[in-house]
C-alpha cells in the first residue's frame, strides 16, 4: 500500500475565508479519494485566527524580490485545486 502525506499551509487576513477554504479542501480531498477508492485522513495540526500581514514587510519583500530577479509577489492568490 502507498502513503502520501503533505501539509497544507492555508492563510489569509479573512476568519470567513479560511472557514470556506478549509471547508472546500477538505470536500475535494473527499470526492477525489472516492471517486478513486482511496481511504483518507485530515488531521489539522494547528489553526490559527487571521491576521493582516503588516503592509510595510510586504513591501519590503516585494521590493527584496524585485532587486533579487526572483518573481514577481501577488497580491493575493487564487489555487484552483483539482486532483
């Protein structure tokens, strides 16, 4: 038998958003696995409240990146998760 294990770091500055985001992955980990007839487990190891991330550090990485020629940083992200 094969075990896949891998972690899920979930943020945002919105409680009603990581509700539904938690909610949403934990439905698609479900259809996929039975649609496949696979067994799964979700343990959360932590949840945390959001929080804002402080704008001026987001400037500053976003600045950090743009001198490095590493990427360009979103604002925000949107992951359309099919399995």
């Amino acid at each position: 038998m094969t075990e896949v294990e891998f972690t899920i770091d979930f943020r945002s500055p919105s409680n009603e958003i990581l509700a539904d985001g938690d909610e949403r992955i934990r439905k698609l980990i479900a259809q996929t696995c039975d649609r496949r007839g696979l067994s799964h487990t979700i343990d959360a190891t932590e949840s945390a409240p959001a929080v804002e991330m402080d704008l001026r550090l987001c400037d500053r990485l976003k600045h950090a990146g743009t001198l490095m020629h590493v990427c360009t940083i979103p604002e925000s992200l949107q992951v359309d998760l099919t399995l």
